[in-house]
C-alpha cells in the first residue's frame, strides 16, 4: 500500500498494514513518527528504527517503524507499539 499526503510519501507493506490494524496503530501515528520521529536507531540489514512516544487512553506507549530507507519512497516494514519505552528508549 502507497500511502501519499501532503506531508510524505512512503510504501506500507502489507505486513505492516496488518500489524499496525492488529495492533491499534493509527496511520496518524506512523505518518507522524515517520515526518519527525524522536529517534532514529540502525536496525539490521541496513534498516532503521523510527520510534515516538504517543499518548492513547492516558498512557505512554513507544511506537516504533522498522523501515527501509534506500528505497524511493521509503518503505514501513513494520509496525509496532509498547508500553516498555525504557527497555528500546536509546540513552546515546
């Protein structure tokens, strides 16, 4: 799924689309961690991890897009949210 606004263009995999629908993932959520995440980790085999933190129902959860960037537009590989921000939260 090509997703295009005005602010981004990238690629969601289906993968994604069905983990962000099964896992309560708005797409406002990926579109705004993609536009300005808080932090960019390296992931494996050349990705990156782009994850915000978001507050849902008077609690802080990490959302974390494991993504391809190399590719035009770039590509959501994955998505997924926790409540366990200090065990991926980078203090470097």
């Amino acid at each position: 799924m090509q997703v295009h606004n005005a602010r981004m263009n990238f690629v969601l995999t289906d993968h994604a689309k069905k983990e962000a629908l099964r896992r309560q993932i708005p797409l406002e959520w990926i579109e705004s961690t993609l536009a300005n995440p808080e932090q960019i980790i390296s992931g494996t085999n050349r990705r990156k991890v782009l994850q915000s933190r978001v507050v849902a129902d008077g609690k802080t959860y990490l959302v974390r897009l494991i993504i391809e960037d190399w590719h035009s537009p770039p590509v959501v590989v994955t998505a997924y949210r926790t409540s366990k921000i200090e065990k991926y939260w980078s203090r470097t």
